[in-house]
C-alpha cells in the first residue's frame, strides 16, 4: 500500500484578517479623503472664479446706479423748470423752453444691471460653494433688492408711456423732431447757446392746452417723487450692499 503525506497550511490567527481588513479599510478611506480634497480644491477654486466674475460684475452696478442718481437729480430739474415755466403764461419764448424740458418728461432709461454671472451661478445650483454663509445672505439679499429696483423701473416706464400721450398733445412736430436727436443725459453737458436756440424756436402758446400742461404735470411730480425715493432708498440700499459686497469677496477669496 502506498502511502501520500499531505501538506497541510497552517491555520492563519484572526489578527492576520483583522489586519488585512484594516489595510484594505485605510486604502479605501485614504482614497476617499484624497478625492474630497480634490473636489474641495476644485469648488474652491470655481468659485474664486465666479468670484473675481462677481466683483468684476458688481463694480459695474455700482458705476449705473450712480449714473441713474445723477440722472435722476437731471429729471428732477427738468420737473422743476417745467413748473416754475407752468406759473407764467406759456407763450413765445416762455412756450419753447416748456416744449423743451416737455420733451424729457417721459424719460424712462432703466439701470442696466451686470447679472450673468450671479445668474449663471444661481441657475446651475454652484451657490454652494460660496461657504460663507453672510456672503450668501448678502447675495441673496442683493438680488431681492434688484428685483425691487426692477419693479419701480417698470412702473415708472409704465407711467412715462402714458405722460408720452399727453406729451404729444403738446409738442410741436418741429421741436419734437429737433429734440429727438438728444436723450435726456445729453442736457447735463448740452451748452446754453443749443439751448437758447430751442428756446428761441417759434412754438404756439400753450395756453389753450392747460388741461394737457395740468395733467402732465401732475403725473411728472409723481415720478419726481418716486426717483427721489429711489435715489435714497433702493439705490442707495443696492450701492452699499453691492460696495460691502465687492469688499467681501475680495477678503474671502484673496483677490486684487
């Protein structure tokens, strides 16, 4: 009879696949915090991107609100002259100048606000990585102003439309058409010698037309109003909430 000797393995010790599970446990956790740090590198350094983006757009908002104030304060004088003219009688030279400033009484040029990239950040869902949570609020905050300013905008442009109807009562076609090849922020660098030949020009007396004067006058003052309130409220809220921002991201984000 043959005999077969077996090798016999020995037995390994539970430590030995203690310490295999723990090898293959650490390989796999190294890897994932490897690859949560890389992620976190990467959304950080997208959203120093939108960032700068960001800065670069709110510089830009802050330079229209400030043009609208100043055009604002324009329109506000236009009014004033208009009403000062409406005490007199409106004829002759008197008529012209109130044909004039008529002629910008249903200004209605909106803010162009610079929103791409706040836009395009908040349509892709990429807010999140802006970890700052008073930087967010602040975003946040700042849009839903914008949106007020927006609505005021339209409501304005609403009214001007209709101020536009009575303007036509009252406005020559001559002077109408001279004056349409100006927009109401030339007149804050016109010279007094254009001006004196508009005023100069052979305009009917308006005295015939008060109904239309009274009611143009009356919707004006209502906008006067309202640029006044935007001019210390909303636009003043937007200025030095997009100026804290502009300061804001910088410190966060380390840029120039």
């Amino acid at each position: 009879m043959e005999v077969h000797n077996h090798t016999h393995t020995p037995r390994k010790k539970f430590t030995h696949y203690l310490w295999e599970f723990l090898m293959l446990f650490l390989a796999v956790f190294c890897g994932f915090l490897a690859e949560n740090i890389r992620e976190h590198q990467v959304e950080h350094a997208r959203a120093k991107q939108y960032a700068a983006s960001l800065v670069k757009d709110l510089e830009n908002d802050v330079i229209a609100i400030r043009r609208q104030n100043k055009l604002n304060v324009l329109y506000n004088s236009i009014v004033d002259s208009a009403l000062h003219l409406s005490e007199g009688k409106l004829e002759g030279r008197a008529a012209s100048q109130f044909a004039f400033y008529t002629r910008f009484c249903y200004w209605t040029a909106p803010i162009v606000w610079s929103r791409a990239t706040f836009d395009q950040v908040r349509n892709s869902g990429n807010l999140r990585y802006f970890q700052n949570y008073q930087l967010l609020k602040d975003l946040v905050e700042y849009d839903g102003i914008l949106t007020r300013v927006r609505a005021e905008a339209d409501a304005h442009g609403i009214r001007g439309n209709k101020m536009l109807e009575t303007i036509n009562e009252i406005l020559e076609p001559q002077m109408n058409y001279q004056l349409s090849k100006y927009y109401i922020y030339d007149l804050d660098t016109m010279s007094q010698a254009t001006k004196d030949n508009f005023f100069s020009m052979s305009n009917p007396s308006l005295e015939n037309k008060r109904t239309q004067v009274t009611q143009l006058l009356n919707m004006a003052i209502v906008q006067q109003r309202n640029l006044r309130n935007n001019n210390a409220g909303t636009h003043k809220l937007a200025e030095t909430l997009a100026l804290k921002l502009i300061e804001e991201l910088k410190e966060e984000y380390h840029l120039d």
